[in-house]
C-alpha cells in the first residue's frame, strides 16, 4: 500500500467506543469508514447517518466489501472469533482491549494473522498519546534508572446491573475490563511477569468486582488493582534506581507526567490530546498496513501475550471461569 493511500475501515459493533473510534478517525489523515455491521440494525443506521459507511447484513458481507481494516468494537467474549474471521478474510484487524478472553484465544488469533500474513493489534490506547510518547523520549535521553516498580489503578463505581462490565456472559470483570490497561502498563515498563499473586473479590453476576494484583515480573515488582464498585481512579507511579514519574490522573488518558531525579531535579510534562485519544493508535495502526508491516513495534503481539497471562492467573486465582474455558 502506497504512502498516500486512503485506509478504508470497516466497522464491527457500532456501540459506545466505537463511536470514540469514529470520533478518532477524523483526526487520523487518510482514513475513512467505509462498512458497518452490528447484530443490532437500528444503532448501526443511526451510526452511519452520523459518521457515515454502508450498513451490511452480515458479518460476512461486511468482509466482502470494499476495505483494508477491522476495528473489532463489540463485547470481548466475541472478540477472538470476530478477529479471526476478518484475518481469513484477508483483512488486518485492530481488536478493543482485552484482545481475547483468555491465552488460549489469543493464539489462535495471533496464529490466524500469521496465516493469512496480515496486521493484527490489540487497540491499547495509552502508549500512543503525545504524553505517554514525550515520556518515553525525555527518559531516554535523561533516564531515571532500572525502573523496578510500577503501580498503578482504577476503579469505577456505579456500574449498572445490565451493563456488560458486569456479564458473566459477555466475559466482564473488573480485571478484563479495566484491569488490562495496568497489566500493559506493568509489562511495558518491567517486562514480562513471573508470577501473579491476587486478592479479590466476586460480584453477584459470578465476575470480579475488585481485585489487587501483586506481581514480579522480569525486572521489578508491580502493585495493581482494578474494581468495578468503588471510586478510585488514580494516578500511575514508576520508581527507579536514579528518580520516579508519576503520570497524574486519569493516568490511561495520559495528559500530565512529574519526574523527580534523586538529585533534586523536577521536570513536569504536560502534553494535551485531541480527538478523544484512540486517533493516536488508528493512526499508528494505518502507518503500519501502509508500510507492509505484519506487527506493531510498540503493542507487539508478545505484550499481549504478557498482558492476558496476568489475566488469566488472577482470575485463575479467584475462581472465574466463563464458557468454553
């Protein structure tokens, strides 16, 4: 695909964060959505009167038409077989976070894109934003040090008894839904993890409501928690040998960083967003088809290995088992 080329999306679910991905996209030069597809007719017409592609009968005609990628927006428990079935149909895929449910899923989809020789990513927005990158670039030319910590989380409160945060059957929880952005921020700083020790706790719907995460990974220790029942929503913090950061709240929309070195020095980042913040991903996303490449530098397929391993020794650890497993 040539440089200029025009990146045709299609659309799979057309809910809540597919809209902030629409939203995105418009911020995201050379790319348009061209197809939509959601069990539910009437939500996709109203998305496309709004942001504009052509509503398809089936998952399979979507497929058939004329695009280069699928932004897979629908509830996770359908994630591994919807990407699946958009990678052997020779489309690259972007998947809403977590990927999959579970390990074993996750392979099989990685194993289907090495098949078909496509792109597939998992859509963790954090690494992408001006923040999170101007951090990493300040750090490389000023370190802190082994970094050897990280803590980090976020609970919400006030989840709705229907809402699929909470559905067994659609594979909520807390770890999954929420918990996977600390998973990714503890891997992408500490590598990969070595063992996983957590407390929690189930909600009535059989999910996990809250769970604190204690885990050792290939070059330090992370402290996470997740919950879907009470109010803390936080800030993010990475020690060092040499300083630490903190990425100030909301730390997975990150917008401010505070670096403090041993030697007194204080050095404050502050990089606003625009477009809602999934833009930066769709667009490193569309760079990548554009330039032939199969894997993303940044969300390898590695890390999502790592990430969904954590996932699974916690709920392991807490008895959550959804179909199939």
């Amino acid at each position: 695909m040539k440089d200029n080329t025009v990146v045709r999306w299609g659309i799979v679910g057309t809910g809540r964060i597919a809209r902030r991905f629409a939203v995105g996209l418009a911020h995201v030069p050379g790319a348009r959505i061209t197809s939509l597809w959601s069990r539910r007719r009437e939500p996709a017409a109203a998305f496309a009167a709004e942001f504009g592609g052509t509503v398809h009968a089936s998952l399979d005609a979507l497929l058939a038409s004329d695009i280069d990628a699928v932004y897979i927006a629908t509830h996770q428990d359908s994630h591994a077989d919807y990407a699946i079935a958009a990678l052997e149909a020779g489309r690259h895929v972007l998947c809403e976070k977590p990927a999959t449910v579970n390990a074993a899923q996750l392979d099989r989809v990685i194993g289907a894109a090495r098949a078909a020789q496509r792109l597939f990513m998992e859509a963790m927005k954090p690494p992408f934003y001006p923040l999170y990158r101007q951090l990493r670039a300040h750090l490389a030319a000023d370190p802190i040090g082994a970094v050897g910590l990280v803590r980090a989380g976020c609970s919400v409160p006030g989840v709705p008894d229907d809402h699929p945060s909470v559905s067994f059957e659609h594979a909520g929880g807390a770890l999954l839904d929420i918990g996977i952005y600390e998973m990714f921020l503890a891997v992408d700083w500490l590598g990969a993890p070595l063992d996983v020790q957590t407390i929690g706790r189930l909600g009535p719907t059989g999910v996990d409501v809250f769970a604190s995460l204690n885990s050792r990974h290939e070059h330090g220790i992370a402290q996470l928690f997740c919950g879907l029942d009470l109010a803390g929503k936080g800030d993010a913090l990475i020690a060092a040998t040499g300083g630490h950061v903190t990425i100030h709240e909301n730390w997975w929309n990150p917008v401010r960083a505070t670096i403090r070195y041993r030697d007194g020095r204080v050095v404050e980042l502050d990089a606003p967003f625009e477009g809602g913040g999934l833009n930066y991903e769709t667009a490193h996303f569309c760079e990548l088809i554009r330039a032939g490449h199969l894997e993303s530098p940044v969300m390898t397929h590695a890390k999502s290995r790592q990430m969904i391993a954590m996932a699974d020794a916690a709920r392991a650890t807490l008895g959550v088992r959804f179909a199939g497993e």
